[in-house]
C-alpha cells in the first residue's frame, strides 16, 4: 500500500467538471454504479459542495455536499418514527471515496471533515438544519463518531425489470415528462419530500441520458413520476414518487421496463416504503442494505409517497 509520505502531500480543494473523468474512475475502482453522467450532474448543480483530494495534482479522494433549499414553509421532517425537528435547512452528504491504494492514509476523514466545515459554515447554523447520507458498513463508524444516528435502513433492490404474471387494471396512464408537467411534478415533489428538489428535478427533465415520465389519473390529474437514469453497470430508478391515494406504482415501472430495454437496474428505497412483494414480481431482490443516518436525528425522505431514492449520492 502507497504511504502518503512517499506520494506527497494530500491537499484538499474544490472538485470542478475538469475532475469528472477521474472522479468516476475512483468509483469505478470501488466497484460503485455512478458514472460521468452522476459526477457532472453534482457539480453542475451543486459546484460550492465538492471536495476533491489531490496528491501531486492526481485526484485520490473526493466527497460532495448537496444543499437543498429552504422551501417557503421549510424543511419538514416526517414525524414517523422519530422526534420532530424544528423547520430549517437540509443538506446530503455523499460519494465519500479514497483511492483504493491510499486506504488507511485518512483520506476519507480528510474529505469528509471539509465537507462538514462546508456544511458548519453554509447551513449549519440555522435552526433546525439536518444533514443527511447513506452509508455502508464501513463508512457508518466514521460518521457515528461525527455524532451521525441511524434513522433508517436503506434497501438495494437490483435486476431486470418483468411484467407481473398478473396485472390489475391500470387507473393511471403513463408517459413522457412534457415542459408543461414540470410545475405538477415539482409541487408532488415538495409535498412529499419536504424540501426544494426544483433545481434537480428541471436538470433531470433535460438531462440526455435520463427518462422522466410521469403518471397521470383519467382526470389528468399528475398521481406519480419516476426517473431512469444511465450508470456504469446497472440503470438506476430514482426518485420515483406516487401521491397518497393513487396505485401508480405499477404502470410506472412498467413504463421503465420497456425503457431500460432488458439493462438491469438499481431502486434505492425506504425498509417499508413499498410492500416488498410488489419489487420482487417485477423480477428485483434487494442486493445490499445500507444506513441512512442524519445528525441531529430525524427521519428524511421517508414519507409514503417516497418509492424510490435519488441515490445514495442525493438521499
């Protein structure tokens, strides 16, 4: 293993697009799904919250930070499972990767300790502010020490998409994201996350190697919307929202399955959002499980609406 001492000096800046390529490769290292696609979309909407680490100019680690901006009425936590918070300011944490051959160096605390003073000097000191991420079974002990509590369990759900042998009669049609669906899709969003999503959700709509569609009640009345997104091995699903009172769940996969055109995919979501039986008829196991864990902690992302996760970059 590579010593830090004989490298270099580690130096900590700002992660830019010129890194993308070698950001993904540093995920591609580590055996992770995101690809250039996942990289550009964080910097480009979120450019003040990456931390790259540089040994002799030559990218070695890196970390993002995601800010989610204060609706009119605030963030709002959900209030199931776990103690109320006061309405404030909630940012995400994610893509905290160190070079395979620099493990042990303390590259990951170097970029998740910028991160956080990132996070200190921008939103931290409002009231009520939360900071989120998704952790694995190694990373969960460097954040439990950063004062981080598990608040839910995250589950990977993978494989092909299939049609259930038997189908219920849709109530919902699906299709593709219109301009004109934005602002619909955008106000479910809200109502069930809590937070400002806008700035993401419009990049989505646009981005080249995403699929948006959105489902919609005989009344055209907008009930759900889901996101196929490319990655290096496996499609992901994400986010994928339903609005309470309205099974639209199962047209929109369909819809993404004829979308992702046999490619295996990724769904990221809550232990208990969805009945487990309604993933596994569509062909997908869950692969791995990992924490979600928020500081102070208050659940996140958790309402019944929320099917799937953005990722695990994104909460």
């Amino acid at each position: 293993m590579a010593e830090l001492s004989s490298a270099g000096e580690l130096e900590l800046d700002g992660l830019t697009n010129a890194d993308v390529p070698a950001a993904a490769a540093l995920a591609a290292a580590i055996g992770w799904n995101q690809d250039e696609a996942d990289w550009r979309r964080l910097v480009a909407l979120h450019p003040e919250g990456g931390v790259a680490a540089r040994v002799a100019g030559r990218l070695v680690g890196t970390a993002t930070l995601i800010g989610y901006p204060q609706a009119a009425s605030g963030f709002r936590p959900s209030s199931a499972g776990g103690k109320a918070a006061n309405r404030g300011s909630l940012a995400w944490l994610g893509m905290v990767i160190s070079d395979p051959a620099l493990r042990g160096q303390g590259i990951g605390s170097a970029v998740t300790d910028a991160a956080l003073a990132r996070w200190e000097a921008h939103w931290g000191t409002a009231s009520g502010a939360v900071i989120g991420l998704d952790a694995t079974e190694f990373g969960a002990p460097l954040y439990r020490r950063r004062g981080f509590e598990s608040v839910a369990t995250i589950e990977r759900w993978s494989g092909e998409l299939e049609r259930p042998t038997t189908e219920g009669a849709a109530e919902t049609s699906v299709s593709p994201a219109q301009p004109s669906d934005l602002a619909a899709l955008r106000a479910l969003d809200l109502a069930a996350t809590g937070v400002d999503r806008s700035a993401l959700l419009n990049y989505l709509a646009a981005e080249p190697s995403a699929t948006m569609v959105v489902a919609k009640s005989a009344v055209d009345e907008l009930v759900g919307y889901a996101v196929l997104r490319s990655g290096r091995e496996y499609r992901h699903i994400g986010p994928l929202l339903v609005a309470p009172g309205h099974d639209s769940l199962g047209p929109l996969l369909d819809s993404l399955r004829v979308a992702a055109a046999g490619s295996p995919v990724f769904l990221d979501a809550v232990r208990g959002a969805v009945d487990p039986k309604r993933l596994a008829e569509r062909g997908l196991s869950v692969a791995r499980t990992l924490q979600r864990m928020t500081r102070p902690a208050v659940p996140v992302f958790s309402g019944a609406s929320v099917v799937a996760a953005m990722g695990f970059e994104w909460g």
